[in-house]
C-alpha cells in the first residue's frame, strides 16, 4: 500500500495497485460509531511531526477564532473526511468541537483553509 500526502496540507491521495480511494465526508457525531484504528497510517517520521504541528496549529485556530478544519483519517470501514474545530490536541487523541475524540494515529492529514 502506498500513501502519498504532500506536506499534510492540501491534497490526499492513497493508492493501492493502481486504485483509487475514495475519501468519504462526514458528521463529527459518526466518529463515535466508527471502528478506529489504533496503528500510525503515516509511516515516514517527518510526516508524523508534520501532523503533530498542524493539529497544535488547528487547536489555537479553533480555540482562538472558532476556525474549522478539515480532518482525513483512516478507520476499519475506509478513508473519512471530517470538517470541524479542533478544540485540544495532545500527543494521543484530538478533542473536536461536541466532545468527540479522535485518535492521531488515525489522521492522514489535515487542511486548514
């Protein structure tokens, strides 16, 4: 499987022998019903510390001027698109805005607009 993201900023693109996957937009409240995987989907260091600073970028955004994101995270049923505001980051799980938690390991990127 091979994954290209380009700086986690502003295109996604997973490819799997030649195919495709298509990146499904939904509702924070799904999340909970979601079955999370708790394995890193981003293996290269410097994309993992990419994340990291844009997630702390998208917690002072969100907490600071309401501003939304939008989120590509992988879970068990596919690859999801989720826009909303970032409330708290740390180094395991995202807080959004309605109290749903989101496991950073499950994040390929995220777009601040």
């Amino acid at each position: 499987m091979l994954v290209e993201t380009t700086s986690c900023s502003k295109s996604f693109k997973k490819t799997t022998a030649m195919q495709l996957e298509t990146i499904t937009t939904i509702e924070k409240e799904q999340i909970p019903f979601l079955e999370l995987n708790y394995h890193d989907v981003l293996q290269h260091p410097d994309y993992i510390n990419r994340r990291k600073h844009i997630l702390y970028d998208a917690m002072i955004l969100g907490n600071n001027y309401h501003t939304k994101v939008k989120i590509i995270f992988e879970c068990k049923q596919g690859i999801f698109q989720v826009e909303t505001t970032v409330w708290t980051a740390t180094e395991d799980f995202v807080l959004l805005k309605g109290g749903v938690y989101l496991p950073v390991m499950c994040i390929h990127d995220v777009i601040i607009a």
